[in-house]
C-alpha cells in the first residue's frame, strides 16, 4: 500500500507535459504502446488511456516474448520479473506467475485514467504493445497454426528424405538428414511454447526445453561442419551437387544468425514478426537440407561411381 501512495504522489507530482491518453473504444484491436510511455526521472514509465466507449474497456498489456536460445547460451537471463501496473485510481494489476509477458488490466466506461509501470531492468530496453484479449487471443491461435503446419511439412520432408537417401544409397543424404533433424528439434524447442498445450502431460518437455535447445544446436553444429570437411578432404560422389546444397543452405543460416544477433540488441526491430524472421530461415535452412537429400542424385549414375 505504501507503494501504491508513492506511485500516486509520482503521478501526481508529474509535469504537465505527460503524453495524451490514447482514446480507445470497443474495437479496438492492437497498438504500439511504446511510443505514448514517458520515462519518469525516478524510473518507471507512465501513460494514460481514455476509454470513450459506454462499457469496461479490457487491454492487455504485451512484451514480445525473449531470445530462447539467447537464453540456453546464457546471453541472456532464463527469467524476467512479472510485469505491474498501478492505476491512477489506486487500483494495482499484476501478471499472473509464469506469465512475464502478459498483464490484463480494465479502463472504467468513460473514464481517463493514467497507469505507473515500474521499472523491472530490462523495461527500457523493451517495447510494449497494447491488444485487446480478442486479437491477442487470434494471434496466438494463428501463429501456433503456422508452427504447427511448418513443423509437419518439414516431417513429412524428413521421411521422404530419409526414404530417398535409402534407395540412392547415399552417406551424404544420410548426412543431411541427421543436421536436419538437429535443426528441426531446435526449431521445435524454441516454438514448444507455441504449439504444444500447457498441461501436466507435455511439463516434462516444457521443464527441459533448453537443453533440448543445447543439443540440437551441438547436433546441427557438428554435422554442419562434418558436411564442410567432408566436402573439401574426401573425394565424394555427386561433389558439385552437394556443394551447391552447402552454399545455399550455409546462406539462409547465416540469414538466421544475423536476425538472431539482431534480436538480441534490438528484440523489436521488426515489429511482432522480430522473433519469426530468425526461425523461419532456420526452418528454411532445414528445409533446404532435406531438399538436397531429397532430390540427390543416384551414385549408381554419377561419372565418379562409373
């Protein structure tokens, strides 16, 4: 409570120069929040909305989720505090334990009220974004469709690959397949959250989410350079076949690695799509791989095998 006083004496003390509420009404769907928030000198950031429609306005305050395997490296810390909000009517809201990354909270029907986020380290640094439930809910509904519908092309990718590889008889598709199947478990790993439910049955895989990530890396790591040695110290089958696999598979990873350094400095730097542009040239890259494997050539034919 003594807390709450002081927040309100902060807000009360403020100079008149506070940004304009943002006046919202039934509809509403998402905004940017982090350009109407003004830092306070003591720390923390305010801002105010303005609820214009004839019932309770219901928001939902966002930050875009961390770097997962920024994370699993120890780039960055495993957990953020939860988020809080203090209302100028004296009212507190708070996320729910787990949940860092989302906080509800409600604006009265034609009502103005200014809200008190304290800072919590890394609050500066990241950018917020205002939905309603509804749309948040969409969204998450969509991207977790989209995962999922990745994910299950790349499996089917992979038993084709893997049938291929058989019948053609080839070590390096062999090769391929096992890198892919690293790159598709770190894929999986970092959108477990996305796509499996949060129940007891999948805590287990939840629990160990960043050693799967860990390994997967080493796995996709180690096979990647297998793939590179192999190329330059053994005399293969099918050598300029392989080697434009590696090329265009080593760019759209490096593609990977720049938008995840990029995320790491700047998690926002594309808007909600930040965090997917790194993954989805992961996912491009294990699907680039499994294409190779997929579309080898038969040895039998090659002029080496001859």
């Amino acid at each position: 409570m003594a807390f709450a006083v002081l927040v309100l004496t902060l807000l009360a003390g403020a100079p008149a120069t506070a940004s304009d509420p943002l006046r919202l009404q039934e509809g509403f769907r998402l905004l940017k929040l982090t350009p109407y928030m003004r830092a306070l000198d003591n720390g923390g950031h305010v801002f105010a909305v303005q609820n214009g429609g004839s019932q309770d306005l219901h928001l939902v305050l966002h930050r875009p989720p961390q770097n997962d395997l920024a994370i699993a490296l120890g780039l960055q810390p495993a957990s953020r505090p939860v988020l809080r909000l203090f209302s100028s009517d004296d009212r507190e809201f708070s996320g729910a334990p787990g949940a860092s990354e989302k906080l509800r909270f409600n604006v009265p029907a034609q009502q103005v009220q200014t809200f008190f986020l304290p800072s919590l380290g890394d609050t500066e640094l990241a950018d917020f974004y205002l939905w309603s439930p509804e749309a948040l809910a969409a969204h998450e509904s969509s991207r977790q469709t989209f995962h999922s519908t990745v994910l299950l092309f790349l499996v089917l990718l992979l038993l084709l690959a893997v049938g291929v590889g058989i019948l053609r008889r080839s070590r390096r598709a062999a090769y391929a397949v096992v890198m892919a199947l690293g790159l598709m478990v770190l894929l999986s790993s970092l959108w477990m959250r996305d796509i499996l439910p949060d129940n007891a049955q999948f805590e287990w895989l939840q629990a160990n989410r960043l050693d799967s990530i860990r390994a997967a890396l080493a796995i996709g790591v180690v096979m990647s350079l297998v793939a590179h040695l192999n190329l330059v110290a053994k005399e293969i089958v099918n050598r300029n076949y392989w080697t434009r696999v590696i090329i265009v598979s080593d760019g759209v990873l490096a593609a990977f690695a720049v938008f995840w350094v990029w995320q790491i400095y700047a998690p926002d730097f594309a808007g909600l799509i930040s965090a997917e542009l790194g993954e989805m040239a992961l996912a491009m890259t294990c699907g680039t791989v499994l294409m190779g494997a997929v579309f080898v050539p038969d040895r039998r034919n090659s002029p080496q095998a001859a």
